[in-house]
C-alpha cells in the first residue's frame, strides 16, 4: 500500500484525523488521487489507513486506524454503526442524519432520511468514486429503496469534484413530514441543503413553545419552519423574512396547506431590520437563522462585522421582555466568538440580557472533541432584561 510519512508535530498525531499537505514528510509508493494509503510517522509505525488526495489541501483522511480497504463489507459496517447509535440515542426514526461524515468513521459522506427517501451528499473524492458501492451497502443496511444525491456542496471543488444532483435510485424527489403539528412538503432535489435543516428539528418545539400571544419576526426565514410551527402555537402575528425566492414560495405552499397565517416579506433581512426600525416596529420574538457568514478563516473577521449589526437590529427591535432565538452554523465561529459578538451588540443597542439556554448540535449529528471540524452549530436564547 502507497501512503506518506507525517511530520512530527503533525494533528493526526493527536487525535485528529486529517493531515494538510504542509503535515506531510514524506510520499512512498506514488498513489493516484482517491486511492487508499497508509500514513505512518517518522518512526515507521503505522498511524492508519486514509483517502488520499494531493490535489486538496487536505491530502489525507483517516477512515481507520488499521489497515483498511474501502470496500463494501467496510460501507455495510459503517453505516450499521451509525444508525444503529441513532436508535440507541432514540433520535425521530424517520427524520434524522443517518451519516455524519467523519463522525461515523466516513468523511466525506453524509446521508440523511426523510421517511422512505434517503439524500447521500458527497465531498471527497474517494467516496465519491465509490458512489455505487455507497449505494449498495446503504440500499442493504438500510432497506433503502429511494436514494437522491444531493452532492451540490460548493466545498466539493477544494477535492476537484462538480457539484451533481439526481435521483440516484428509486422514484419521486418529494417528501411530507410533520414537525410540530405542522405539514410540510418538500423538493428534496431543490430544498436547502439536503432538502430541510434537520439540525434544527429539535430547537422548533423550543422556539414555538414560547410563540404563544407573541408577535414574532422569523429571519432568514428559507421554507418558513419557525415562523409556521409558531404561528401553529397560536402567536398573535408572525413575519418571515427571505431573500430567496424559491424558498418562499415553498413556505407560503406549506402555510396554505396547513391553513396558518404569516405574512412573508421577499427582502434582504439587513434592509428589512433596518426599515422596521426607523418604522419604529416592535417584537415579542425574533428568530435569527443565518446561512453561514463565513466558510474559512479568513473570513471572520467579516463574519463578526455582519452578526453584530444583525443582533444590534434585533436588540433595537425586541421589546421590554422580548425574547431572541439566534444561530450560528458558522464552524469558524466559535461559541466564544459568537457570544462576545452578541455582547458588545446588547451594549451598543443599550440592552441588557439573561440567557435562557444554550442550542447545540442534534444528537444526529455528533461532535469529535478531537476534530472541532464535526460542530458547525450553536445558538442561544435570550431574554431581553429591564433597565434597573
């Protein structure tokens, strides 16, 4: 087996299981791209078997710390693994991340379930060259009979890969699931993501059970999944706000078809917050769910401009108890940083706060204390605090 020589000061060496081309040593046996190597360190000694690729600036990731083939035995006994952690867990057993990359021990592979339909995404090379494999062992394990490739992450040019998408087995692209007494209908092949934001499942029924009697603005609204199951909690009036188009037109289908009444605003949320308060608008509750602001380092200190003028808005227009729900799925954006950008914005709007709860990632997709890489997600939900 071809494989390198990692330096001495090298991650992997302590517990992570990446190594970047600045890690590596040395290169033996001449591997193509995608192949299975061997990474060992100066002292010969086997540290694991890893997808190779010099064309990333991760040339290297581990999958196992034996030697180890990527064949279809391996793929079955992954994902039995996997799901068989999300049973014990006792996540919805039909709406949940049945694969979470590096997690579960497949990088570059995450799969989730929406009932009978199954979505792969893949972002690695390798994986992606053993797509059929993948699908095999998935079909088997899982008794999958719909599977959609969702594999249109633009983090799959770092690996050389085009962004595709497709029904890759099986028939339809649509979906119907219930998330607190509300129906939504969902175009797996065009939905955000995978088709939902199942990371947020557990944080909806947390968010609306506060809804009740509120007026609530939902940002970044996308297919409307807080503003619908709060305005299913019986809130006195609820605003979502997206920019996207396509994703608001789904929001208002799911609204009619569950007979809820919102009022959608198709605008950018900086120019909304803005114009709502110069119009001097007041909220019970405000929902903040961002995209990312950031997808590399380099990009915080941007990132940290932009939430804190979002929180600064936000601030200026909860009212004297209101309550705000705010989320980062930002992985350079730290919790640390995050809270202090929420700080010194409550200090500018001449707010003052008390915490009400942390939001973390679902027990679906679980965190590596030794790869900070596998948590992206966090939030907070604060209660706006009177002037003493």
């Amino acid at each position: 087996m071809a494989g390198i020589v990692v330096r001495p000061r090298a991650r992997i060496l302590h517990g992570h299981d990446w190594v970047f081309s600045s890690e590596v040593l040395k290169v033996f046996g001449d591997p193509a791209d995608g192949d299975v190597i061997s990474i060992k360190d100066g002292r010969d000694r086997m540290v694991g078997s890893a997808m190779w690729n010099s064309k990333s600036q991760i040339v290297a990731r581990r999958f196992s710390h034996r030697r180890q083939e990527l064949d279809l035995d391996f793929f079955k006994r992954r994902i039995a693994r996997a799901a068989e952690y999300r049973e014990r867990r006792k996540v919805n057993p039909q709406l949940h991340r049945v694969v979470w990359s590096e997690s579960d021990g497949l990088p570059g592979v995450v799969l989730d379930r929406y009932g009978e339909q199954f979505v792969l995404q893949l972002t690695t090379l390798a994986m992606d060259r053993r797509k059929e494999m993948l699908v095999d062992a998935i079909r088997e394990v899982l008794g999958a009979r719909n599977i959609i490739e969702r594999s249109d992450a633009a983090v799959r040019c770092a690996e050389g890969l085009p962004q595709t998408s497709g029904v890759l087995c099986g028939e339809g692209r649509e979906t119907e699931f219930e998330i607190c007494g509300v129906k939504f209908s969902i175009d797996l092949l065009s939905g955000q993501k995978t088709g939902f934001y199942l990371d947020q499942i557990p944080h909806y029924p947390a968010v609306a059970g506060l809804a009740a009697g509120r007026r609530v603005l939902d940002c970044f609204t996308n297919e409307g999944a807080f503003a619908l199951t709060c305005a299913r909690a019986e809130a006195s009036e609820v605003i979502g706000v997206e920019l996207q188009t396509s994703a608001i037109a789904i929001a208002r289908e799911n609204a009619k078809g569950n007979q809820l009444a919102v009022h959608w605003v198709e605008q950018d949320v900086f120019v909304y917050l803005r114009a709502a308060e110069k119009a001097g608008a007041q909220f019970d509750l405000i929902v903040l769910d961002p995209p990312s602001f950031t997808k590399t380092k380099g990009g915080v200190r941007d990132a940290i401009r932009g939430y804190r003028e979002l929180h600064l808005r936000a601030f200026k227009l909860l009212s004297r108890d209101g309550i705000l729900a705010t989320f980062s799925c930002s992985h350079h954006i730290s919790d640390a940083i995050l809270f202090e950008t929420i700080s010194v914005a409550l200090v500018d709007a001449r707010r003052s706060a008390r915490r009400l709860r942390r939001f973390e990632q679902a027990l679906d997709h679980p965190v590596l204390p030794t790869m900070p890489e596998t948590e992206y997600f966090k939030g907070v939900l604060l209660e706006m605090k009177p002037s003493i």
